[in-house]
C-alpha cells in the first residue's frame, strides 16, 4: 500500500482535532499538504475514512473503526523504538501535565530531574492550576494527563489512585498550637484564620466536611491557592488548613504541620487521563516515573 506513518498521523489529528485547519496548525502543515496526506491514505486504502461537507467534517463508520488501529500502528512503532540502544537521547516532543499547586512540590521535582536525565529532549509542559482547570485541560486534551483529587465520577475520565492524604493545620513554630500533638476545627475559632477561597476544590472538600458543624473557623483572609495560604501562614499573619502535601518537609524551622481531628478530612490524589484514549509514548514515559515514584516514597 502506498502510504507512509506521515499519512497516518494526518489522519489522527484530523480525527482527534475535528478540523484540517486545528490538525494542520498541530503538526505544522498547510491546509493543503495535510489534505494530501489523508487523500493519499484514502486512496491506499480504497476507502472513504472522512465525510467532508462545506462547513464540517466526520469520520465515516469505516473511519471510526480505522482510528484505533492506526494508533495502535503508531503507537507500536514507538514502542518498538523504546527498546533500541540510545534511542531515550534521540526522543523528542513535548508532554503536557496538568498538576494542582498543592501537589507539585511532592511530586514534580524528583520525577522531572529523572526524566529529564533519562529523555533531554522531549520538553515538559506544567499547567499548574486549580483542580477543575486542571480536569479541565485533561478532559479537552490540552493536558495528555493531570495529578489531581477530582475526576473519580467523571465517565469521561479515568483516575488512577496514588496516595490518601489528611487535612492538616499549618502555623508558625512559634504559635501556641505549634506544639499540640492534634487540633480539633473548634479549637481553630480562636485564632486568626486564613482560608481558601470558594470555587477551590480543598475548600469545596472542607466545607463538605463541615456542612453540619456549628463549630468551624471564621475566615479574615481568603487566598484562592494553597502555595498562597502557607505563604501568609508562614509570615505570621495567621493559621490555616492545607493538604499534608502541601506542607515543608519535617524539619523546617518556620512552619508546623498538626494532624486535624473532629472530624478528619482527607482527599484522595490520583492521575487523571481521558478515558478509552491511550496516552502517547511519551507522556505514559513520564506517566510511569510518577507512579513508580509514588510507590518508593
């Protein structure tokens, strides 16, 4: 057959993009040579794979079943290429990871020093956003994938589970709950208290959490980002309720994490990709690191 893997992925970005203009301007084609490839392709294969009209264009039922199988084809070929001596320095492109800014810290460095170490070339995208920006970007494929704590009910989304992890109460050193063993939320009511604004999904989760209790902090500062909040705890303004993560490691000497209770809430980070929609080599590449790293920490 007369066609090369140049056709095909013409043909995958008309397919995912839903337009010649969007897939022309994704792999840095005129208009034209793009629609050369997949009429070249259609006539390799002698069939018709898209229905074109005046204002749109659609797979054909033999294009819809052919989708899968030419990214099967590419996708094989590049894992083919994995295994060859060296071929890790000769990979290039670029992958997109939406991640919320309480995670990055935990997650991001350690994994980016080692694929960056093992892949130089392929460059790294960070969105670093709220939860639903960051399902969002996933979910409308400008992120390959994301690291956040929503998305489990999303039929469109798959999650993939990495850690639970609580509430905590970040204050200074130096303030009088620095050396509780653990807080309750209405021991909180005392002091200044700095919250995450609405519309964050931590403060969604809290506020949850606390829909029934009469005994829950008033707010004199909202912030709509965690690195914000322990920013303005860590300056002595006040105290405040972050994801553990979130958090300095043990040993910092301006900042104390103290484990919330009554009640205790949690939330559950995982990966999030597109669901029925296999990732591309190199974003499962990082993919992977970020779950093995998960599971030797």
């Amino acid at each position: 057959m007369n066609f090369d893997l140049g056709d095909l992925r013409a043909f995958l970005a008309v397919a995912d993009l839903g337009s010649f203009r969007a897939a022309s301007e994704a792999l840095h084609l005129s208009q034209s040579a793009l629609s050369r490839r997949t009429d070249k392709l259609e006539q390799a294969l002698g069939v018709k794979l898209f229905s074109r009209t005046t204002r749109r264009i659609e797979l054909t039922t033999v294009g819809r079943g052919f989708v899968p199988r030419a990214r099967n084809v590419l996708n094989e070929l590049e894992n083919a290429l994995i295994g060859i001596q060296d071929v890790a320095e000769r990979m290039s492109g670029t992958v997109t990871i939406a991640c919320v800014p309480s995670a990055v810290a935990y997650f991001l460095p350690a994994v980016i020093r080692e694929f960056h170490s093992q892949y130089p070339r392929i460059r790294i995208r960070i969105i670093d956003e709220s939860s639903s920006v960051a399902l969002t970007a996933v979910a409308s494929g400008d992120a390959d994938f994301g690291l956040t704590y929503i998305g489990t009910h999303d039929s469109d989304i798959e999650f993939h589970p990495l850690l639970e992890e609580p509430f905590v109460l970040a204050v200074c050193a130096d303030h009088p709950l620095a050396g509780r063993r653990e807080v309750a939320w209405r021991d909180l009511m005392a002091h200044e208290y700095i919250s995450l604004a609405h519309g964050s999904g931590n403060r969604f989760l809290i506020d949850q959490a606390l829909a029934q209790s009469t005994e829950r902090p008033r707010w004199f500062c909202e912030v709509k980002h965690v690195p914000a909040l322990v920013s303005m705890v860590e300056a002595g303004l006040g105290v405040g309720v972050v994801p553990r993560l979130a958090m300095p490691p043990v040993g910092h000497t301006a900042l104390v994490s103290v484990p919330l209770k009554k009640p205790v809430i949690s939330r559950t980070l995982g990966l999030i990709h597109r669901r029925n929609r296999e990732l591309g080599t190199v974003a499962r590449l990082l993919y992977d690191i970020i779950v093995r790293t998960r599971g030797s920490r």
